[in-house]
C-alpha cells in the first residue's frame, strides 16, 4: 500500500486541516500519517485560537514517520510560523522527501490571518523550492505572485509567475469569484485548465485541504500530475455534490464524502 504524510494543523471541527487529510487520503487508497504543526481551536464558522507545536518536535514527527514507513508524497497545509517552517524544509531535504504538495493556507475562508509576520516570506523560499506543485487559492496566489488576479488571463500570469520564480508546477485554483470551478494548472511544459461547474453547496469548509490532499495521495499511487489533479477534482466534486449538512447547516465538506463512500471506490 503507497503512503502519504500530513504536515499541517489539527482543525477541531474535524473539516479541515489534518482530520480532512487523513480521510481524503484515507478513501483515496493510500495510508495516511501524519505530522502536526498546531493545534487550533475552530469551527466551519472561524478560527478562535492556535497553539502550535515547538520546532524540535515537529522535526521529531517528520523524522518519527520517514525512518519508519517512509512516505510516497507529502502534502504540506497550515504552517503559522518561520522556525516551523524551516523545520520542515530541514528535515524534508534531509530525507529527500518526493511528490510534496504544498497548500499554501495563508487565509481562513472566514478571513483570519493564519500566517506570523515574516512566516509568508519563509514559506515562498523554504518550502515552494522543495514542491512538484503548489495550490494556492485567488488570494494565495496575488500574495505569492505580487499579481492582481481578477481573470482567468491573470491566473495563468499568475501560476506562470509563481513556478518560473520557485521553480514548481502550480495549480492555481479559481473559486474564488474569478470563474466557476475553473482552475489552471501551470507546468515548465505548459499550462492546462481543468474546468468543473460549480456545486451550490454552502458546506465548503476544508475543500482546499481535501483537494490537495487528494492530489497528494494519487502522486503516491504513481499518477502523473494532471491525472492526479483531475482525480482530485472529481473527488471534491462528488463531495460536494453529496450535500449532507452538519452543524448549523454548514458542516464539513468531507463528511459528505466519507459518508457517501460512492466516490471512494472509484479511488482505489
């Protein structure tokens, strides 16, 4: 069975963060591990409080799963601070980790700043270097990318920007207002769209994690990129498709799926 690891934060609400990893991971066909960088406390709603994890034990928990059941790729989400970030560049190059997905998670959805001052620049030169690609959200990609980004001719400006300078492959994704469910995936060989319609589902809470997390998860299979970027996008599709809510009628997405169960088995 291929293996994947989680570097990010625990979301107590169970949408996003690790808990979302671990079950995207999960019913998509590969075992899920696990490093956590902080604990948050959080609902669908906002983000109320973090406490993240020292430095020295998150390099414990990398090196912890790479000696033991090394991963097959990597997904990277919240990181809030440079020494936590450094860490993970460290240790990842120490272990020449492969197939590392970063979710650049710089903004709650509901708004809240989830990066320390200084963590953004450390997070563009430590850890986009170390990436096969980067999936930034609108707002991500004009804080990586100095770019406006109001059209899908600006995506594309924006996902060439991001890759030529860090050198990785970038999925910008366009949720964000910009058009439908349309994102753009820029590679050193082209770019492609990969289009999708949008679900009118409110329960959105942990899509960004999901969607990397599912990209992460068909690397470690052996799917090329865009394979793995459009089973990715069909798999948050059906979730959000499922439409069951939960709590105040804004329940995590990912439940959705891992109660539906019907796209899972096209995952394996």
């Amino acid at each position: 069975m291929k293996t994947a690891l989680s570097i990010a934060g625990s979301d107590s609400s169970g949408g996003a963060g690790i808990q979302a990893d671990l079950k995207t991971m999960t019913l998509n066909g590969v075992f899920a591990m696990s490093a956590v960088t902080a604990l948050t406390a959080q609902n669908t709603t906002g983000v109320f409080g973090i406490l993240e994890a020292s430095p020295a034990f998150l390099a414990q928990q990398i090196d912890a799963v790479f000696e033991d059941i090394r991963p097959d790729a990597v997904k990277i989400g919240m990181v809030s601070s440079q020494g936590l970030i450094e860490v993970i560049a460290q240790r990842l190059t120490a272990h020449g980790a492969v197939n590392v997905v970063v979710d650049p998670v710089m903004v709650a959805t509901s708004g809240a700043r989830l990066l320390e001052p200084g963590a953004a620049e450390a997070l563009r030169e430590r850890l986009l270097p170390l990436a096969a690609v980067v999936t930034p959200n609108i707002p991500e990609a004009e804080i990586l990318s100095g770019l406006p980004v109001r059209t899908p001719q600006e995506m594309e400006a924006a996902g060439r920007a991001i890759g030529e300078k860090w050198g990785c492959a970038v999925l910008c994704k366009g949720g964000h207002s910009v058009n439908d469910a349309n994102d753009f995936l820029w590679t050193p060989n082209g770019g492609r769209w990969f289009t999708g319609a949008r679900v009118q589902n409110p329960n959105t809470h942990g899509t960004g994690c999901t969607l990397s997390s599912a990209i992460a998860a068909n690397l470690a299979k052996g799917f090329s990129l865009e394979q793995s970027v459009e089973r990715a996008k069909a798999y948050v599709s059906g979730a959000l498709a499922a439409m069951l809510d939960l709590g105040r009628g804004r329940g995590p997405m990912d439940h959705a799926f891992a109660l539906t169960g019907e796209f899972a088995k096209e995952a394996q």
